[in-house]
C-alpha cells in the first residue's frame, strides 16, 4: 500500500512539474491571446520542454524515486514519455504554420530570426536523440558512444530550447519568469551532474576489487568483488547494481548485472555475467585484483519485498542469476518455506550452476525442475519449454498463495506470464524485471 | 507486462497534458467557442474598399479592436464578423462608410459598441 501511495506521489509531481510552468506564465501582467490553437501550440512547446528536462531526474537512479514502481519501470516510461514529449514538440512549430503558413519562414535558419533558429536545432538535437535510442542497434553504436551522444545531444536540446524561448519572449518577460525559467533548467542538469560526478566521487571512496573470475557452465562467467575499506553492499536478493571495471568510476562504460551472491554475505558479493553481447564477452579476461565500482543496489525484484507463503522462480537462460541470489538467500536463512524453482536451458550441460543447485536441494525445501528444450537421449525430465502443463505437474494445491518470480528473455517472459494466467494466477502476484531499453 | 505498463503510464500523463495545455488555451483565447456561440458583432459598413481591416481598426489604428484580437490575421475577422443585413446604403449616401465628426468620438464609440 505504502509503494501504491507513493507511486500517485510521484505522478502527481510529475504532472505537476510538467503542467505548473503553463500556468505560471498566466501570473502578471496580462498576456491577450492570441488564437486557440497558437495558444495550443505554445502550451504543448512549454510542457514539452518541461518533460525533457525531467528526463534527467528519470534517470538519475534516486531509489526513493524507483522503489515505488521498480527502475525497470522507471526507465521504460522514460523511453515512452520521451517519445510523446517529442510530439508534444513537433506539434508545436506544425499546429503553428498550420493555423498560420506564413510562419513557414521561421523554418529558414538563414533568414529567421535566431530565437527561431535556436528552437529549430533544439529540435533537431532531440530528433538525434530519439533517433540514436531506437536505432542503436542498427546504427551499429556501441553502448558507450550510444551513452555520450545520448547525454551531450539531451543537454543541447535543453538548452537550445531554453534560448527560443528566452529568445521569443512572450509569456517569459520579466526578471522573475526569466529567472524561472532559468532555474528550471538548471535544476533538469543537475541530475546528470550528480549521476556523472558527484556519484562517482561517491563510488571512488567504496572501491572493490575483483577477486575471482570464474567460469560456469552456459558460458557465463561468476565476477567476485571484495570490498576494500568499507563494509560492502547492503542488498536484497534478485536485486542489480551498475557495474564499472577499470581504474576510475567516471567511465562510460557501466553495466547493470544481477548479484547471484547471498545477500547475506558482506565480506564479498558475486555477480554471474553470460556471454552474449560487447562487454560480457570480455568479462572472461577480467584480471584478479583488478579494481572496480559498483553503483547500486537497484530493483525491486526481491522475494523481501513481498510475505508470500512460498516461492516459485521461473529462469530462462542467464535469468538464473537473479534467482541464484534469491536461493542462497533464503538457503543462508535456513527459510522452510516451500521454493520452485523452474530453469529453461537449451541443454542440460548448460545449465548454470547445476552442481550447486543440487546440493542446495538436499539442504533446503527447493526442488529444481529443469525444462530442457533440446534433451539428450535417455533425458527423462521435462522437454521444450516452460509451460502451465509443467508447472501443474510440480506446483500443489495451493499455488494462488505462492509469489511468483520471472527472469528471462522477452520472449520467455512474455509466455511464462500466458502459462501462469492459465493456471489462475493473479499478475499481482507475479515478479518480472525487464531491461530492454536500448 | 511491465514495460507496456509503462506505455500506459505515459499515455496517460500525455492526454492530462494535452487536456491542461488545451484548457490554458481556452482560458487564453476562449473565440473558438465565442465563434461557434454566434456572438460576435455584425460589421455596419460594407466590405467593397474595406478589405484592409486593419487600416481602421489596427491596435494603433483610429478604430482599434480588443486587445484580445492581438496578433490575429486579417483573415480571422471576416470568419467571426459579417456584414449587416440591416446596413442602409442610402442613409450615408451609397457610400457605405460610417459617418464621423471631426474628432471622430462619437462614431468611435458607435463602432467600439458594435465590436465588443
């Protein structure tokens, strides 16, 4: 209930923050107007920028922020409320020369004037912006150079559209409007300050040092960190930190991974990477003592965040990683509670993991199903994929009781939650994070 | 499921800001509505000459209109203003123009009452 109250709470900030700056610029002196739809126009240009500028705040991973919603979620509605503050901006300069076709000149950087100049790149910087998030991938981007475009690009658009409407100067007149303004945009960089300075000055003084790496089966590779000089990580199972490995934690080049390890551990926490894209296939060369920053913990995929009178965990692949943590967990606590856990693998020998889940087996109430999608002859266990026939077989009577917990890719997330509603069981009660973003 | 969530989180928050941005509006310039409502006044003089509204009516002009018509195209005046039916061509002569004194006051103020 706490995380539903604040969850309204910061919507209605957001709304709030986004919607005030339109109406503020009604206080003073009068303002005519100056037809309907210009007037539409120019309120769609203010909030617009507004909600660029708290794109910053979205991503500065405050926790008090992310609890509420999970920072999977967070970032996922700053993908989409981005796309729709682009809009909000495109239609601002379309609904003018629409209602108004001589305003088509202002498009001409060399003849308009340059308050209109400026909004017009501010434009063109957000479309870069836009454009490098969705097209990554095709644009053949790493991650890093995605990240530096990606912030300098934000930065200008905010800036340049500052200028415009600095520059236009109607509805801003005035040294306390302007000084607003001003503020504001201010206030939408610092954010990023914190997150790209303050924060990593933060992490300088926690470092850890690599003191493993390990090779699993599933060519994943488990990345212990020792804590030097402070006490380490406080986090909860199935949680996920950011992750920089090098000499200083100002790199660009940081990664969200699970931890597998006990949260019950402090002396060192493990983090268990799969091989599968441009930094994970280098975790393997990672060299012992090496040093590295951790930024976290993040997440909100944690069986301690719900009272549940059991478990059942659903991994796909290296989603194994996050349940690792939630397993060893509860094995530390010596909890009784009944625990599930359900493991999709191409093949058996790739099951991550699997000599040590067997031992925990014997020591805790765990059974482990594993569904292979491509057995191996005499294979007597479950066959393709995880399914609600499967899970019928294994989970009792009163599963509506159980939590529910997913890790995966899309795909398997996406018919592990079909199979789940099959078997009647309320979404509320099932767990997923999802970090598609870019 | 979560992701698309989020999607409708932002829909959600995007039409409340549509809706606020279209209510600043409103509060801003309220004559699309005044249009639909029929209120606005009849022009007394006929349009033949008169097609440069602004010569007379201008903010600065012997006759302004409101302040709240800042800023409009003279193309905006003839979709909320029509010709009288009533106008008499003859009483001023077949000219179709207002008569006014030499201060012009009082058909000033004649014109102002028929435009506000």
């Amino acid at each position: 209930m706490k995380h539903v109250v604040y969850g309204v709470f910061w919507i209605g900030i957001y709304l709030l923050i986004t919607t005030a700056p339109i109406f503020v610029l009604l206080i003073g002196p009068g303002h005519p107007g100056r037809g309907f739809w210009r007037e539409v126009s120019v309120a769609l240009g203010f909030a617009g920028l507004a909600m660029i500028g708290i794109q910053f705040f979205l991503t500065g991973r405050f926790r008090a922020m992310t609890l509420p919603y999970g920072i999977d979620v967070v970032y996922h509605f700053h993908r989409a409320i981005s796309l729709i503050a682009f809009v909000f901006i495109f239609l601002h300069p379309v609904i003018l020369i629409l209602s108004y076709p001589g305003t088509v000149m202002l498009l001409n950087p060399a003849t308009a004037p340059w308050a209109m100049s400026a909004g017009l790149y501010s434009m063109l910087a957000f479309l870069v912006v836009i454009g490098t998030s969705i097209y990554r991938l095709a644009l053949k981007l790493s991650y890093e150079v995605w990240r530096v475009i990606h912030t300098v690009a934000a930065v200008a658009a905010v800036a340049l559209a500052c200028v415009h409407l600095l520059g236009v100067n109607y509805y801003v007149e005035g040294p306390a409007k302007r000084g607003l303004w001003m503020a504001m945009a201010v206030g939408w960089i610092l954010p990023l300050g914190y997150v790209r300075l303050v924060k990593p000055l933060m992490m300088r003084r926690r470092p850890y040092v690599v003191d493993s790496v390990t090779r699993e089966r599933g060519d994943a590779w488990s990345l212990t960190l020792r804590p030097e000089g402070h006490d380490g990580m406080q986090f909860a199972p199935g949680q996920f930190a950011w992750i920089t490995i090098g000499k200083s934690p100002f790199a660009v080049r940081e990664h969200p991974i699970s931890f597998s390890s006990s949260a019950m551990r402090k002396d060192q926490v493990t983090f268990t990477i799969k091989e599968l894209g441009d930094f994970t296939s280098t975790i393997g060369g990672v060299v012992p003592g090496s040093c590295a920053y951790l930024d976290g913990p993040h997440g909100s995929f944690t069986v301690d965040r719900h009272a549940a009178v059991g478990f059942v965990l659903l991994a796909g692949g290296v989603g194994i990683t996050p349940m690792m943590s939630m397993v060893r967990t509860l094995s530390d606590r010596k909890d009784r509670r009944p625990l599930w856990l359900f493991y999709g693998t191409t093949t058996v020998d790739e099951a991550t993991f699997r000599e040590e889940l067997e031992v925990l087996e014997k020591g805790m109430n765990l059974r482990v199903i594993y569904v292979v999608s491509r057995p191996p002859n005499g294979w007597e266990g479950e066959r393709g994929y995880i399914s609600a026939e499967i899970m019928a077989r294994y989970l009792p009577e009163n599963r509506l009781g159980f939590e529910y917990f997913i890790c995966g890719s899309q795909v398997m997330q996406q018919s592990a939650k079909v199979a789940l509603e099959m078997l009647g069981i309320p979404l509320d009660q099932v767990q997923s994070e999802s970090f598609n973003f870019v | 499921m979560r992701e698309k969530y989020s999607i409708y989180l932002a829909l959600v928050t995007g039409a409340l800001i549509v809706f606020l941005a279209v209510i600043f509006a409103w509060i801003q310039s309220p004559d699309l509505f005044e249009v639909t409502a029929g209120s606005a006044d009849a022009i007394p003089h006929p349009l033949e000459g008169y097609r440069e509204c602004e010569t007379c009516h201008g903010v600065k002009a012997d006759i302004p209109y409101t302040i709240r018509h800042l800023g409009w195209s003279i193309k905006s005046c003839t979709r909320c203003h029509a010709p009288s039916d009533t106008h008499d061509e003859a009483a001023d002569g077949g000219a179709g123009i207002v008569s006014m004194d030499a201060s012009g006051v009082q058909d000033q103020k004649m014109v102002k009452r028929t435009h506000q």
